[in-house]
C-alpha cells in the first residue's frame, strides 16, 4: 500500500496519507519516526491543532522535552490563546511523566516545561491534579522514596490506608444514607448539613456536655492552608475545640519531655476534621502511648486536603532524628512489588460487624470514634506487634537512585514543591516581585566581565565577613553584595547596610544592595532567622534558590555565588548545601569560604555581640572593621 501521497497540483505531501503512515508509526512502537511524520504533516496542514497536540505528546513521551518546546513556540496556532489550556497542559505533563528521562530532570530543568505556567493559570487544584497524576501509577514508588528518607535519617517509617465508606461492607443504615446524601459533589452542602447535627452526627456527639451548634461549627470547619517558604501548612488558629500553633494540630496530652517523636502525615483524617482537639487520632494515640509510659512525643501534621505528594513534599523538609516514627496516611494499596513488601503497612477495615457504634461523619471523614479506634490499632501496630517482626533496616535498603520509576516518583516530588514555589511567587508576590526586579535594574553594571554576589547579613560586620568579601571581590570583575533586609537582627537594618557600605569603601568593584524580600527572608528561607535558637530542623532553601536563579542572577548576569562555611550552625550548612545542589544547574558556581579565626577563636557576629553585652571594646577591635568599632564605641559605650 502506497502510503505517502503527493498532491497532483502542488506537488505537496497529502496529509490524510500522513496522518495515517504517524498513526502506523505509533502503532508500531516508533515514536521517533512518528514524531518526524507529524512535523511532516504539519508543514503539510499548518493549522492542524490536532497534529500539534500529538506531535506535542509524543515528543514529551519519548523524553525529547526540548524540541517539544520548540515545537510548540514554532508551531502554535496563531490567534488561538486557549490551545493550551489547563486540561492538554495536565496531559502533557502526564506524557513527559511517562518517560524515563523524567526522572533526569534537574530542578533547573522544570522551567524548560512551557505547559506548566498554562497549569497553575487560574487552577486552584493544580496541586490535586499533578499529585493525582503521579500517584495514580507510581504510589508505591512515593511511599518507597518516603521510607528511604526516614530510614537515611535513623527513623522508622509505616504506611497507613484507611478505609473510606465506599470499600466499606455490610454498612449501617446511618452509612448507607450518608452514601444517599452524594455529599461529594458539593462541599459546601456537606459543610452545612453537618454543622445542622443530622440523626448520626447527634447519636457520635450528643453525649458531650460542650454539644452546641458553635461546637459543631468549630469542629467542621477550621483554619485554611498557608505556603510556608516551599511547603503547604495549617495556618495558626485558636478558638475553644480547634487549635493550631506553629502549624500544627494541637495534640493532647500535651507532652514536654520525651526521647523520642512519632509523627503523623496525611489529610484531613490526620489532622482531624470533625473532632476537637482531644478526639484526634493523633490525641488518642498520645493519651495511650504516655498512659503506657512510652517516652513518645506525638505530632499531628495533618494538612487539609493535602495529596500525597504534597504530603511527602513536607515530609522532606522535615527533620527526621534518629529513633523517630513517622506514619504516613494514605488510600488503600492495591499493587504490590518485591520492594514494597519491605514497607511496614497497616490497613484499617472498618466493615462490620463490629462493635463500634457509628465511626463516619461523611463519606471520607471518620468521626471521633473512628479516630480512637484507629489509633487504638495504630499503638498495637507499632508497639505490641514490633517485636514479632524481621524487617529490614536502614542499612539494608536500595541505595539511590533506584529504578526509572522510582526516580521519577521521587522528581514528582521536586515538581511540586517547585510548583509551589511557581505559583506563590507568580501569585501571591507578583508585584512585590516586579518592584524589586526593577530596583535590582537599577543598579545593573553595564561594564563587560564576570560578576558574582555574596548575601550577608553583618550583624554587625566583623573582619570575617570582609574576609569573605575581599576574597570574592578578587575572584570577579563586579560584585554584588545584598544585605539582608529583614528587621529581625540586633541591629537595624540601616545601621548594618551602612557599615558594610563604609567596610567595603577600598573595594572600587562592589556594589551594595537592598536584598529586599527575596534574599534569606521570613518569606524564602524563614528558619535562618531562628538559627540561634533552634537547630534540630530540615531547613530547605529551595524557594531561596529558584528566587535568585530564575529572577536576580538573571538579571545581574550573576556566574558566581560566594559562601561563608558555618561547621557550627546546622541552618547555614543547609542553606549552602541547598545552593551547592541547584545553583549549578542553572550555570551558576558556587565558591564556599572557610572561616577565619582571631586569638584562637573564630570570628562570627554571635561572638562580637556577647562581648558588646559585656563592654568587652579591647576585644570586639580585634574582630571588626573600624568602621564597626567606632559605631559600637560612640552608640554603645
């Protein structure tokens, strides 16, 4: 059969003979060749939306993310700004999951995906939607990636799945008319119809002396969800039966010392929706373990509406210490691998008979009932059956990076935690953004050369931090140095930018600037700023470093970053291993700066302002600038 046909007047290729030879290529496993075929077919038909599309997807499905791209911007159709919409930008993600180059991608790499910004356009459920789209297919592969964090960290990891009233048998009358309700389709009507007390809602709480309708109004609803530099949390809330502080669920008893923490991860059923704070699962499960006199902090990190690659999204940004337990909520598992049978998992059956009485509110959410049971099964999980057991430990687990899948399991991940980072900044900071960028303009240098940055905070600068900006200053044609603008140190703001600009005066190749809100702020890297206090963290500064790659170093043509080493400070040695591990990708080298040392000591800030407390000036003129010491003398003395 002759299949590529030419036209008798033009001369030009028949598109209907070329439709049909891509669609035998693809048939016969030849994406490649298809991929040719329909670009073909496009010169052929330019304004064919349908070849675009499928030339598109089988580019991204054969891992050719780049010439997607260029075919896209080459080819779209003019005039027509809704080609790529919502609904073909979520299926060529899916496309480009499909391929084991997915799982290549480095962090920088994410931008080079043009349907990603038609993704977060106006979609309040882009998070549920690409969560939904990895964990569909690769649910095992996440849990496996959740478990070897925990695992690298010292810490113990299970999995939990809860039934919902749809795998639910031989349900109740109250079950099946909660089913009858199709509550699903309208969250606001479930809202109101539980806050009314329906028959089971008064049979699960009515005994309770604080019943009420303002008991029911607090317990279904509760706090909204915030972005927490690139991680999605509960916003702090107080009222009577709801609380959240330091964006977590209260957990009650509340327990101070312990050896230990065990920390609960999921949705709306960790953290509790329909029950006060004491009725949690978590609250039930820290009632037990302290009643059993297990030296066990229990933490409710449940997240509203949080899928699971959000969940597994904070989970990495969480410090894990060595003894911990974190349990994973999620759906049920229905496939199984060789791998995932190491995985310690816990399903709980709420079919009946059993003896329980009414355990759902809705056709999701498990009453108070519901959540004393399932930590009643969880303790005995974890505690009573551990010692009949031979996992493996961390020891014995795959080293990374593991197989196609998993690899592009755990780059689903990365996504979203870049994806959050897209949308908050593009959304929420757009125009706080737009002002910083021109102000950064501004102050652009025009000369030809190499240039490179060091943020500082100087508080106050000390010849260790001049140190570090002569040094870097020798290494480039321009340097930028950003002071960091946050309110939040000993001294001022304009105190601490002045004397650097008064330090750095010898240095005729330096520039001193603003780093406004986007440079080691309460906004991108908030931990910093509690380093002195707090240590046992995972402070992730991912939102700090696609801030500077894809919006200031641009702009400043900026090739080198400079580093101050911190051995004693976890939250600083976090922040330069984060910029050692994407800076790179973007072009960008990072140079880390051993600290010196005066008289035996090394030089820090910390030290100089312990010894102003103490009206220490002999010593303090030993570890600054003169510009710092005469400040300190005439302000201080």
């Amino acid at each position: 059969m002759q299949i590529l046909q030419t036209d008798a007047a033009g001369g030009r290729a028949d598109p209907d003979a070329l439709r049909l030879k891509a669609e035998l290529e693809m048939a016969s496993g030849c994406p490649d060749s298809a991929a040719r075929t329909f670009q073909d077919l496009l010169d052929a038909a330019p304004g064919d939306e349908d070849a675009l599309d499928t030339l598109i997807s089988t580019l991204l499905q054969s891992g050719q993310f780049e010439t997607a791209r260029q075919q896209f911007e080459q080819r779209q159709p003019e005039g027509s700004d809704d080609f790529l919409n919502q609904d073909r930008a979520l299926a060529y993600l899916s496309a480009a999951a499909s391929s084991a180059a997915f799982g290549d991608l480095d962090s920088a790499d994410f931008a080079g995906l043009f349907f990603l910004n038609a993704l977060l356009s106006k979609n309040k459920s882009f998070l549920s939607q690409v969560s939904g789209l990895f964990s569909q297919h690769l649910t095992n592969e996440l849990i496996l990636a959740a478990e070897q964090y925990v695992a690298s960290k010292g810490g113990t990891f299970c999995y939990v799945s809860l039934d919902t009233l749809f795998t639910v048998e031989n349900r109740s009358q109250a079950e099946e008319s909660i089913l009858d309700q199709r509550l699903w389709e309208k969250p606001e009507n479930r809202m109101t119809w539980l806050r009314s007390g329906p028959p089971h809602v008064q049979q699960m709480y009515g005994g309770f002396d604080s019943y009420s309708p303002e008991y029911l109004h607090q317990i279904f609803s509760g706090p909204g969800n915030a972005v927490l530099a690139t991680r999605v949390v509960m916003n702090d809330f107080a009222s009577t039966h709801v609380n959240i502080s330091g964006n977590l669920r209260r957990t009650l008893p509340d327990i101070r010392e312990f050896d230990n923490r065990i920390l609960l991860l999921g949705a709306s059923d960790v953290y509790g929706f329909g029950c006060e704070d004491r009725h949690t699962i978590a609250s039930f499960l820290q009632a037990s373990v302290a009643a059993a006199g297990r030296k066990y902090r229990v933490e409710n990190h449940g997240v509203r509406g949080n899928p699971m690659l959000v969940c597994l999204c904070n989970l990495f940004q969480t410090a894990i210490e060595p003894g911990d337990i974190v349990v994973l909520f999620g759906e049920p598992v229905a496939g199984k691998t060789s791998e995932f049978e190491r995985v310690r998992r816990l399903h709980c059956d709420f079919s009946r008979p059993h003896g329980r009485g009414e355990i759902f509110i809705d056709q999701s959410h498990l009453g108070w009932t519901g959540s004393e049971w399932v930590a009643e099964q969880l303790e005995t999980f974890l505690f009573e059956d551990s010692e009949d057991r031979t996992d493996s430990h961390a020891t014995d687990l795959p080293h990374l990076p593991g197989t196609a899948a998993e690899k592009i399991a755990r780059n689903g991940i990365e996504l979203i935690k870049y994806l959050i980072f897209k949308h908050f900044s593009e959304q929420s900071e757009k125009q706080g953004l737009l002002e910083y960028t021109r102000y950064i303009a501004e102050h652009t240098q025009k000369a030809a050369g190499t240039a490179g940055s060091v943020a500082v905070n100087c508080n106050p600068i000390t010849l260790g931090h001049l140190h570090l900006l002569e040094y870097a200053a020798s290494k480039v044609d321009f340097l930028y140095v950003f002071v960091i603008e946050e309110d939040q140190s000993f001294f001022s703001f304009e105190d601490r930018i002045q004397l650097v600009s008064q330090a750095v005066e010898h240095l005729p190749n330096t520039k001193v600037l603003k780093g406004g809100k986007y440079i080691c702020t309460e906004f991108t890297y908030p931990e910093y700023f509690t380093k002195d206090d707090v240590q046992n963290v995972a402070a992730d500064a991912s939102l700090e470093a696609w801030f500077f790659c894809e919006y200031i170093a641009k702009a400043l043509n900026i090739s080198t970053i400079f580093l101050g080493d911190e051995p004693n400070c976890k939250i600083t040695q976090q922040y330069n291993e984060k910029m050692t591990e994407i800076l790179p990708a973007f072009g960008i080298q990072v140079d880390i700066i051993p600290r010196i040392s005066a008289g035996g000591r090394v030089i820090s800030a910390s030290t100089v302002r312990k010894l102003l407390a103490d009206r220490e000036f002999g010593q303090i003129k030993e570890l600054v600038p003169d510009c710092t010491y005469r400040f300190l003398v005439e302000n201080y003395s």
